[in-house]
C-alpha cells in the first residue's frame, strides 16, 4: 500500500497519478527527512503520525514547531496532541512555551495538562505547580 504524498490516499503503486487527487503519489525526491516526518504528522495512520512527532521531537527540528503546536491547539487525536506537546518542550524548552503549558495544565484534556504539568515541573526545579483552583 502507498500513501498519495498530497491527500494521503491510499494507492496500489509508488508513482504516478493519485486515484483520489490525481497528483504524483511519491514524495517529490528532493525532500528532506525532516519534511517527510512534518507530512506524516497528518498520516491517517495513527502510529506513524505520533512515530513522527516523536522522532521530530528527538531530531529538535525547529521547522516542525509550527505544525506540531497546530496539533496541540486543535487536537485531533488526544495521544498525538500530547506527544506533539513533548515534542514543542523537547524543540523549544519549557520556557519559550511556558504560557501555553500554564493553560492547557489548568484547562486542557488530561493527556495535555500531564504533559504540560510536567513541562511546568521542569521548570520549577522539579517542584509540583500551584494547586488548581
């Protein structure tokens, strides 16, 4: 099975014209790792989108931060919203984000507030945040 590189149809061959878009289904040949790890981030298949963050996250790939913090502010899927989370705190350190982990500890779903709990912890020299109130 491969993946249209523009609709992420599913297609029986490598190459040629999608069956649902009509475009090249093989990514264009020039690009790089880190941009085909940033088009799986919106994979239909879960594990390879939060594979992505994760490895995007490991990699501190600073072009991924726009993508991977659209995942976290209008979360699809709860588990790659929060391993999109890790990922921004792994990139850009707890600091520069400390705003949006203050918000979504006091307000957002539960996998988020943990990460960003702990994204506040590191912060705080490892103390536990101020109590919800």
């Amino acid at each position: 099975m491969y993946w249209c590189f523009r609709c992420y149809a599913r297609n029986i061959g490598p190459s040629g014209p999608c069956e649902r878009c009509g475009a090249e289904i093989a990514a264009p040949p020039s690009i790089a790792y880190e941009d085909r790890l940033i088009w799986a981030l919106g994979h239909p298949d879960g594990d390879r989108a939060l594979l992505a963050a994760k490895l995007l996250g490991e990699l501190r790939c600073r072009r991924a931060t726009p993508a991977l913090r659209l995942l976290v502010e209008h979360p699809v899927d709860p588990f790659l919203a929060a391993r999109a989370l890790g990922s921004l705190i792994e990139i850009e350190g707890a600091g520069p984000i400390r705003a949006l982990l203050a918000e979504l500890a006091d307000g957002g779903s539960f996998l988020l507030a943990r990460v960003a709990v702990d994204g506040l912890r590191r912060l705080d020299g490892g103390s536990p945040p101020p109590e919800r109130g």
